[in-house]
C-alpha cells in the first residue's frame, strides 16, 4: 500500500498548502490519490476533494475507536493508488498535553503504520533546523518520519545549509523545499479556511503551486517511501445487519449548498450502503422540501454568512416548518440547529428570519462558545464521542427541552457540563458534531423513527 502523513511542527507551517500540492501533483501524474484529514475538520477535506475530485475522510482517534479507524482507512483506500493525509496543527498535538495525546497526527500514524512527512519552517535559521527536527524524532521513535520539507526557504543555497545539518544530525532525508512569498496560502475565518466557494482563482492557485512543487521537492523519493507494509493480520468489518432493515426504502433529504456542506463522508457512504435514498436539496435555491421524504438531515456549514438569503427564500423555511410539525423526522447538528430557530443574529446585532421549529435564536458571537472534543450523553443513556466548534449561541428559555448532557473531559475527569440538544416532536437538533461510527446506536434510533414516520404515512 501507498501512503503518506504530511505533518508539521504547528499550525500555519503550511501542510494544507503542502498536502493540496502533493495531490494535484501525483493526480496529474495519472495517480489515483485519495485524500484524508487528521481530526474533526470538515473544511480541509473540501479543498481535497476540489482538487483529487474523490471524497476526502476524516480519520479521528478521539471520535473513533483504533479498529473501526483501520477499518475505514483500508475500505475507503480501496481501488486507489496512494493516501495523502493532511495532519493536524503540530504532529504531536492532540487532546490535552500527555506525551501520547490522543487525536495528534502522531498517533494517527502509530496506528495506520504510515510513514510521516514533517514540514517545518525554514525561514530565518539554518543548523537551528536541524535541532527542531532531531526534537521531533527522539520524542516519540516510534512515529516514522521519513523525509522533511522545508517550506519559507529564500533560496537554493539556504536549502542547502538546511539540508546539510538536518540530514547530517538525524539521517532524516530533505526532499525539498518550497520558496518563500509564493503567495500561495489559503485565507483564513473563524472556522479555520475559507470555502471552497469563496477562494478566488483556486485552480489557479493550485496550477502554480503545482509547478512549484514538480520543480522543487522530490516526488520520486516521497513515492518509494510511501510503499509500506502494515502489520495488521485482520482488520474489523463492519455489520450493518443490526440495522439495515430501518433503512431499506428510506427517503432522507440532506441540506446541501454553500450555507450548509459540514458532513463527514463516511457518515455519507454508510448511508447510502445501507439502502437509504438520498436527496441533496438547497435551502438557497429550492422553493420546498420534496414531499416523498421520510427524514431530514440538516448539516452544519454558515447559514450566518448567507443569513440573508436563507431569509429570503420564505417558502423553502416555511415548507420545513409545516413538515416538521407535521411529523417528518430530522437530525441537524450546529448550523442546521441555527437554521431551525425563528433567527439568527449577526453581531451587528441584526435579525434574519429563519424557520422558526424551535422557540428560540441564535445569536452570533466574537467569542467561541465551545471547541473541541466532547462526550454526549443522550436521555436514554447513549454516550456519543463529538466535536464541537462555533461562534453562536442559543437563547435560552422554558419553552425549550434538552436531550444531551455534554461533557468536556480531560484525563478522565470532566471539566466542563453542560445541556444541549433541543428536542421536539420528531426533531433532534444540536451543536455538537456527530460521526455515526462513534455510536451506530444513534443511527440506527434515528433510522427507526424514520422508518415508523414511513409506515404512519402508507396507512393514511
């Protein structure tokens, strides 16, 4: 098998700018890439899927346990000719400080047993590189870096430098560089990059890079050290026969357009592998939900930025409004849950109609509400490992009933409780980011109350 981790030293080092460049490169070399993404973000894997044209998935080690992460890997690598995961901040950092934190890219790659490429930022040093790279590879041998990349670099003579003290000090090999002010990096916004809709000149951008890439680091060598053997004998597969049978013949719509695009693909792929119908439907553009739906997903994304047109298009909310109170079953998580109020406010502090199920709006906030890994507890006792990440709130009032109690746990211990998940008639809607394999027990009571709406409407 083919493969490669890119990973980096931290956050804004350029392993996005590096990973994007990568794939466009071995895909025009007539590859089969396929994309992945260290963690819970849903924004980098859009950017990999614009340029590989293959569905990016996100591999996460808190979210997932180690067999079902292998399991997914193997599948979702099936038919391809080479995996280029992006990482995650810096590669050891996950959740907490503890040396072997849980969701790093480091334990990623303990886990896949795939060799690691550290992109680091050469600017303003040279023998100080070498120092940097050699505390990266005692502090957890176990990792298997394989080549380094040196980004920020002024020139073929700094390379050089660079590349004399790192190999010569860890007999790690440089497999190139990529120069200083190309210009190149993607724009940032308070949920991490841009999207895809709204970067200018893309391909463009990824044309150049590219050439940049071809011309300064060494594809040939990063090809020979990506073929690697793994070690796993057997890896888990998946039964679905505990509850295919809700899903057999089930309608589900999914909201889906540029306010509304937050869904892990595997949560995608198992649904559709189990026999459910899905209809891809734009809140922006269609006039009403289709009426032969039996459920409704309702994603995250930024229905805050497109408030306004979310706002102007009556019908659509209020075709939602009337089937939801009418029964139709529906799952949203954070954006999809804003969309459900009767608002949301932009820190202006204006007010943009939306659906009005719920009794209650969302007000947008400068400060993030709540990041990171959290545990959820359902009513009937269901604990569901998740993500949260947003800058919005909901108001609170009496009229609202929770389902979740979520919890933010560090070495065991919780930290931080709290109530969410708002509940009403067929309707769960919550903040937290839930990826089906964490919990099949969760897909599988909302496939239920699908498949028992179903069958209430055939008898009318």
């Amino acid at each position: 098998m083919n493969g490669v981790m890119i990973a980096a030293t931290s956050s804004g080092v350029g392993k996005t700018t590096l990973s994007l460049g990568l794939m466009a490169a071995f895909k025009k070399r007539g590859l089969k890439v396929q994309p992945f993404k260290v963690g819970p973000d849903y924004i980098d894997p859009e950017f990999h899927k614009l340029v590989t044209q293959k569905p990016s998935y996100n591999l996460d080690s808190w979210m997932l346990e180690e067999d079902i992460l292998k399991f997914l890997f193997y599948k979702n690598m099936d038919h391809k000719d080479i995996a280029i995961i992006e990482g995650v901040m810096g590669l050891y950092d996950g959740i907490g400080a503890e040396r072997q934190a849980c969701g790093s890219s480091a334990q990623i790659s303990k886990i896949l047993e795939i060799p690691v490429i550290l992109v680091i930022d050469g600017s303003s040093m040279s023998s100080s590189a070498a120092a940097i790279v050699l505390g990266y590879q005692l502090y957890d041998p176990k990792v298997k870096i394989q080549g380094i990349i040196i980004n920020k670099v002024s020139g073929q003579a700094h390379y050089d430098l660079l590349k004399e003290a790192i190999e010569r000090d860890t007999h790690i090999k440089c497999l190139g560089y990529l120069p200083k002010d190309l210009n190149l990096s993607l724009n940032s916004r308070h949920l991490g990059l841009v999207p895809v809709e709204e970067i200018k000149n893309f391909k463009e951008k990824i044309d150049r890079l590219v050439i940049y890439i071809e011309k300064y680091i060494d594809l040939e060598e990063i090809l020979k050290l990506s073929q690697w053997k793994t070690s796993f004998v057997e890896i888990r597969r998946d039964d679905k026969t505990s509850y295919i049978k809700y899903a057999q013949g089930l309608r589900l719509g999914i909201l889906k357009d540029k306010a509304f695009h937050f869904y892990y693909q595997d949560n995608i792929d198992l649904l559709r592998d189990i026999g459910v119908e899905l209809k891809w439907i734009s809140p922006l553009k269609e006039k009403k939900l289709p009426k032969d739906l039996d459920g409704l997903y309702l994603g995250g994304g930024f229905p805050e930025i497109f408030a306004k047109e979310l706002e102007e298009n009556q019908s659509f909310r209020e075709s939602v409004y009337h089937d939801l109170e009418s029964g139709l079953p529906a799952y949203g998580e954070c954006g999809g849950l804003m969309y459900l109020t009767q608002k949301i406010q932009d820190l202006e502090g204006k007010d943009y109609e939306m659906v009005g199920f719920f009794p209650t709006k969302s007000i947008m906030t400068k400060r993030l509400q709540h990041f990171g890994y959290v545990e959820v507890e359902t009513q009937n006792g269901l604990k569901i490992k998740a993500h949260e990440f947003h800058h919005s709130k909901i108001v609170e009032n009496k009229y609202l009933s929770y389902c979740y109690q979520v919890r933010k746990k560090r070495k065991g211990k919780i930290i931080k409780e709290w109530k969410c998940g708002i509940t009403k008639k067929n309707v769960l809607a919550a903040y937290p980011h839930i990826h089906f394999y964490s919990n099949i027990e969760f897909l599988k009571k909302f496939l239920k109350i699908c498949k028992n709406y179903q069958k209430r409407k055939s008898l009318k």
